[in-house]
C-alpha cells in the first residue's frame, strides 16, 4: 500500500460491504483529518448497508470513532497535532441558519442534514477520516479515559441523553423507556441522572434487561409476557408517565407511548422509523382526540465539541460508565463480521467495538 493510501470499509452496494484502499484525506483550511484509534459499528450503518437509508455506493460506512489529530487546515485552532480527539457522530457547521437556531441535527436547512458522516461524505470506518469545521466539531479526550469509553460520548449517550432531555423530566418523575438496545440504555442512563423517580424499562432480553437494571431502571416489563401498556398503568396506579421514550423504531412502540403517557405527557422518540416506512399513527383516545396537551419530540445527536465535553465530563468523573454495553470486539479486518451480527443481532450483541491498532 502506497504510503498516502489507507484503507476504508465501505459500502460497495446494498447489502455488500468490504474495505477498499482510498487515498489518505487532505484537510481544508477549516478541516481536521483524524488517524482513527476505535470506532463502533452502530443500527444506522446496518442501515445503510440494508439501502434503508440511501447512500452513494463506494462511500465509507462508520460515524461513531475516536483518534488522534493526524493533519489540520491553516485556520483550525485550538487543538494540536497528535492529540486523542473524539468526533460525534453528526458534525454540522453550527453556522447556517438551523444551526444558529438551535437545531445543529437539522443544519444546512436539511432534514438530519448534520448527519454528514456517509450521508452526505465519507464516514469514519477507516485508518483515517476528514472532519470538517474541526474546531466546533472535535473534543480532547482526557488521559483518565480510554477510547472505548469516549467512543460511547459520539453518539450512543448523546443520542439516549436527547431523549431524556426531550423527556423534559423534573426530579420523581416517571418514565417508560421502550427498549433496551444502546440508544435505549443510554436514555436510561440518562434519565437517572435527571432525577427520574421510576424509570420503567420494556425489554425482553435477559443481558439487556440486567443492564437496564444496572445503569439505573427500576422496573423491568417483558413484553413477551406482558402487556407493555396495561403493566404501565398498573405501575403508576392509571395515571400513566410522565414522559415515554420510544427507542426502538417500530409502530407498535410508537402508539404505545401515547397509551402510557399521562395527560400533559412528553413523548421523545428517538427510535428511526425508515425501517418501516410508514406513516405512524397517534391513536386518538390517549391523544385526547387532539386535546390532551401531550407534546411530541423527534430528534437525533446534535454533535458538537461542547455536548462531547459534557458527555466525556460524566464519564471522567465516574458518573457513568456505559462500556458494558459493549458486547463484542474485533479488529480492523473483522469489521464486515460486526455489521452481519449487529444485522442479525446474533449471539446477543448489543454494541461492538473494532480496535485500529
Ligand atoms: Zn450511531
Ligand atoms: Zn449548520
């Protein structure tokens, strides 16, 4: 291999991966390339690799990695060469109009339009990967914490911590979380550490299920026993949460927040719906017919230096610690044996971690 190429697991065309040799990126006067370290394989690369989410064939899979500062463009500063670095998995320009709004997921006027990772150009499953607007986009990592540990501040909690926060809890509160994968676990994370007061967990897997336990749920529903939305009424005496996460994806999750919702509810989804591709429906009685002040969120990462620090922040002061989710490890050359099980969900892999070096 010459020694200005590397190589890059990409996705050839729908439902073939491989790793191709590309040629090492150059950075921009705004860019930063980083040598990769550790990624993650997450649900939206399989995706991907599925043609569920529609991508130009040949481009690099991957938006969940850390490395360290490899080149920078002439006007990055405030970061040095060599230094460990993660990125998060949605990097926006925090300067359109979206952006400036607030909505750094929505930037560039697009829907998920900071989704730029294989979406928009190639994502980060390789030796090395290009991150544009790198000062607003790329966190120090701390020496106290290990790469598979920042890994999880790319995207995994800052996706579960939006839906607690879209939860809008306030301390005692309750909450159903449908779903146990790695965004659900992440948003119970989440909401123990806003101050739930019973965090009720939907999950049917027993490893899944001990992790709820684990990182904070109070309850446990096995919805292949039991009915998910009469457990939850029963669990909060009629009256319903105060706020339900749906981070699963499926019409059937979804209709069952507004059925254990309380009036005045929230209702974050955090699950993706593509999968399906169907309109979801509200049902009307727990939607009050359209009256029952219960308020709807949707949204993904927002990505950006400052959420990373927050999230690294928790981590480095042993607030949280999410690494027992990861259920497997593989090399750089294994990568194409992680996205067929994390397809298949076989040998009961939640999240996998691929070392670089
Ligand atoms: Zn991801
Ligand atoms: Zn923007």
């Amino acid at each position: 291999m010459a020694d200005d190429t590397m190589r890059a697991f990409v996705l050839k065309r729908v439902g073939e991966v491989g790793v191709v040799e590309k040629p090492i990126p150059e950075p921009g006067p705004n860019d930063a390339v980083v040598r990769t370290t550790a990624a993650m394989v997450c649900t939206t690369d399989v995706h991907t690799m599925k043609g569920v989410i529609s991508v130009a064939p040949g481009v690099t899979l991957g938006h969940e990695a850390v490395g360290v500062v490899h080149a920078m463009g002439s006007a990055v500063e405030g970061l040095s060469d060599g230094e460990r670095v993660a990125v998060a998995g949605v990097t926006p320009c925090f300067q359109c109009e979206n952006c400036q709004r607030g909505y750094t997921s929505q930037c560039s006027g697009r829907m998920m339009g900071g989704a730029v990772f294989t979406n928009q150009a190639d994502g980060n499953m390789a030796e090395y990967f290009l991150v544009r607007n790198a000062r607003a986009n790329l966190a120090p990592i701390s020496e106290t914490l290990s790469d598979h540990q920042a890994l999880y501040a790319t995207d995994m909690l800052s996706t579960g911590f939006l839906a607690a926060e879209h939860a809008e809890l306030e301390l005692g509160d309750t909450v159903a979380i449908f779903a146990q994968g790695a965004v659900g676990l992440s948003a119970t994370i989440g909401c123990r550490l806003r101050g739930a007061g019973l965090i009720i967990a939907v999950e049917s897997i027993p490893w899944r299920q001990e992790l709820a336990r684990r990182f904070g749920a109070d309850v446990i529903v096995d919805h292949t026993h039991d009915d998910p939305v009469r457990r939850i009424l029963e669990l909060t005496d009629g009256q319903g949460v105060d706020a339900a996460i749906e981070a699963l994806g499926t019409p059937g999750t979804w209709e069952a927040t507004f059925r254990v919702t309380k009036p005045g509810g929230r209702i974050s989804n955090v699950g993706y719906h593509g999968d399906v591709n169907e309109p979801l429906k509200i049902p009307l009685e727990p939607f009050g017919y359209g009256m029952s002040d219960k308020q709807v969120y949707g949204g993904l990462n927002r990505g950006g230096r400052e959420r990373l620090r927050r999230i690294l922040r928790l981590m480095e002061h042993g607030n949280v610690d999410p690494t027992p989710m990861t259920t497997h490890e593989f090399g750089f050359d294994e990568i194409e044996r992680a996205f067929r099980m994390m397809e298949t969900k076989e040998d009961g892999i939640i999240k996998p971690l691929i070392r670089f070096e």
